[in-house]
C-alpha cells in the first residue's frame, strides 16, 4: 500500500481531513444529519464514501476507470472489506470475491459497489 493510500485511511477512521496532490479526504454531515462521512476525491471526483458509524463503505469509479483509481479502492477494500478486490480483465473491472475459492466469483464493477461491514451488499 502507498503511503498516500495508508492516509487516506487513517483520516477516515480518524474523521480527519486531509489533502495531498491529487487526492484528498473531506468530512460531511451525512444525508439524515446523524453521522459524519469521510468522502475520498481524486482529481477533485467522489470516489468513496465511508460512514464509520454504520461500518459501511461505498466506493465508485468517479468515472474513470484509471490504475490510480483502482489502486486507491484496493486500498480502502483491503481495510474496510478485506475479502474482496477490484480486478481489471480486458479492460473490464470486476470485483472479486477473495473468500471464494473459484476464480469465476467476480462480479461486474460498472460504477459503484456498497460494502456494509466488510460484505457487498450492492453494485452495479
């Protein structure tokens, strides 16, 4: 993992702010005004939502399917939910089930998946 990315989580799980680069990490009221979300940004677009209260990470593409993208949401499946991974496979991301032991358990990655305690609850 970069140390960029290893901050990236440390100012989630800490509900602290941070910025470097490219990348920086914002906290926000969520929707019901109960929790406080950490939004992860690269290139200034939403690429993952973490409510530390409800254990749930929402990650997305921000629409760009780049190897820095990529890696950034590795990184924050690998805390958050770490028995799966994206994969890119001729162009196509997926997400792989790591707990699996076929090879075939990976699932279209278009734009968006929800992981509530560490398990995927919804994508598409």
């Amino acid at each position: 993992m970069r140390k960029i990315e290893a901050r990236i989580i440390d100012a989630l799980r800490n509900q602290t702010e941070f910025r470097s680069g490219n990348t920086e990490v914002l906290n926000v009221p969520s929707i019901d005004g109960k929790d406080i979300e950490g939004k992860v940004l690269l290139h200034g677009n939403l690429i993952a939502t973490f409510n530390r209260s409800l254990n749930q990470l929402e990650i997305e593409d921000g629409g760009w399917q780049s190897n820095t993208t990529k890696s950034r949401l590795n990184a924050l499946l690998s805390e958050f939910a770490p028995a799966y991974r994206i994969r890119q496979i001729k162009f196509h991301w997926y997400i792989d089930d790591l707990s699996k032991d076929v090879d075939n358990d990976m699932r279209h990655f278009t734009s968006y998946a929800v992981f509530r305690a560490g398990t995927l609850k919804d994508f598409g």
